[in-house]
C-alpha cells in the first residue's frame, strides 16, 4: 500500500526535498529501506539517494535492530525498545507493571471509577446490555403501555380457593394487580383499618358471605380459639385417616 504516487518526474523532482526529509525522519523511526521503498513507490537506490541527500547515516547491514527511547509510564525510567513495541512496552520493570495494575485494579476487578480500557468500544458490549429490569419472556413480553387481554378493572370481584381449600371472595382495589379479601374490605369501610395482629372472622362460617352482620374482628390468639373445636374435629378426621392408610 502505497501513501505516496510519484508517476510524474519532474513533480518527484519537486517533492524531493520534502520527501527525503520525510524519509530521513522514518529510516531514523525504525523503517527499513524495503519498507520506505514501498510507502513512497520507490526503488531502494532512490531511497539510499535521498537519505545520503539529507545526510542520514545509513545502518550496517544485518546490524542489531535500531531501538528508541520511551520513558516509563510509572517512574520515567528512559527504556530503549524495539519501534514496533514502543506502543506495548510501558515499563521498565516488573515492579513499575505491578505499580501500575495496583493503581487500577484490586485482585482481578477493576477499581471503583476505573473503566477498562475497551469500555463503549465497538465490538466490546457491556456485559449487561439488554438485562435492566426482569425478562422471563423478552419475544413475547407486553410492549411498554399495552395492557393483558385478561386484564380486570378495580372493583372486579374473584372469588379463589385458599391453601386451606376454603372459598375466599377477592376483591381488585388498584392497578396493575392489588387484590384483598373482599371480607376485609367491608369490615374496614364500616370500623376503620384492621389493627395489627388482628383479623376478621366470618361468624357464620361461611367464608363466602361477607355481609357485615356476618363479620367481626378478632385477636389472632382468640380466633384460633373460637376454631378450636373445627381443628380438633378435623385432626380427628386427619388421624383416622392415616391410621387406615
Ligand atoms: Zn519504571
Ligand atoms: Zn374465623
């Protein structure tokens, strides 16, 4: 790949101070004369031509690689380094690499307000792009707005089955999905809310009427009492029943 095109001679004649310089200062880079023959189009003599123009001291053939001096990003030691290393090596030393990983990292995670070097790069994603927020089903979630065909409006009624397989009325107070036990409700419009630690009991024990006759508050420790007898009755039953299996 060549930067520069030099069809025309006397346009070559012209550029020639501009570019010996220009060549003079690569050679004294690091580049080699095959590698300035081919950035400027050129045969090698021609470059060997320039530099003895500028006055650059040609290298020995097979001689030792030409190095530059970097400084030590963490103690400005001068390191003399290979061109093509001079952006990787940044050290003089183990010590001053180790310094260096100390200021950034503690173990292997980087320090709080560190960013690692290829953050928001393209090809490097975060780790956690697309996971804000929960996802159980992404291709067929709800678009932000619309609401489930299913859906029910406040006031809607249900009635369920609690885990002690009694029927229960549900009653929907608020959106997106606030539902109380209808029971609760009525006792709280007539009395105020519910103290805590108590609860409303259905007198009747029809866990389905909740007219407010039916209903009357009671301490969790007196409730379990007024059930005494259907417990028993139904351990009884339970213990039976295990007996015979
Ligand atoms: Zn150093
Ligand atoms: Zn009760």
């Amino acid at each position: 790949m060549s930067r520069y095109h030099l069809s025309d001679q006397d346009a070559v004649a012209s550029a020639l101070p501009l570019f010996s310089e220009e060549v003079a200062k690569l050679y004294e880079g690091g580049k080699s004369l095959s590698q300035l023959a081919e950035i400027f189009s050129a045969s090698r003599s021609t470059i060997t031509r320039w530099l003895k123009q500028t006055g650059t001291p040609c290298r020995p053939k097979n001689g030792p690689k030409p190095h530059i001096v970097v400084a030590c990003e963490i103690c400005s030691k001068e390191i003399r380094v290979l061109p093509s290393a001079a952006t990787r090596k940044r050290f003089c030393s183990r010590a001053c690499k180790h310094a260096d990983t100390g200021k950034r990292a503690i173990g292997n995670r980087y320090r709080a307000g560190i960013a690692p070097s290829n953050k928001g790069q393209p090809g490097h994603p975060a780790w956690n792009k697309g996971l804000k927020g929960i996802h159980l089903s992404p291709s067929s979630e709800f678009r932000k707005g619309h609401r489930n065909c299913r859906a029910v409006s406040v006031g809607t009624e249900r009635r369920r089955t609690d885990k002690a397989g009694k029927p229960r009325v549900w009653l929907k107070i608020a959106e997106p999905n606030v539902w109380r036990h209808r029971a609760q409700i009525v006792w709280e419009r007539a009395n105020g809310s519910i103290p805590r630690g108590f609860l409303v009991h259905h007198e009747n024990r029809d866990t389905t009427d909740d007219s407010l006759g039916n209903l009357s508050l009671q301490s969790r420790a007196n409730h379990i009492n007024e059930h005494r007898e259907d417990l028993e009755a139904a351990r009884a039953i339970h213990g039976i029943a295990r007996k015979s299996a």
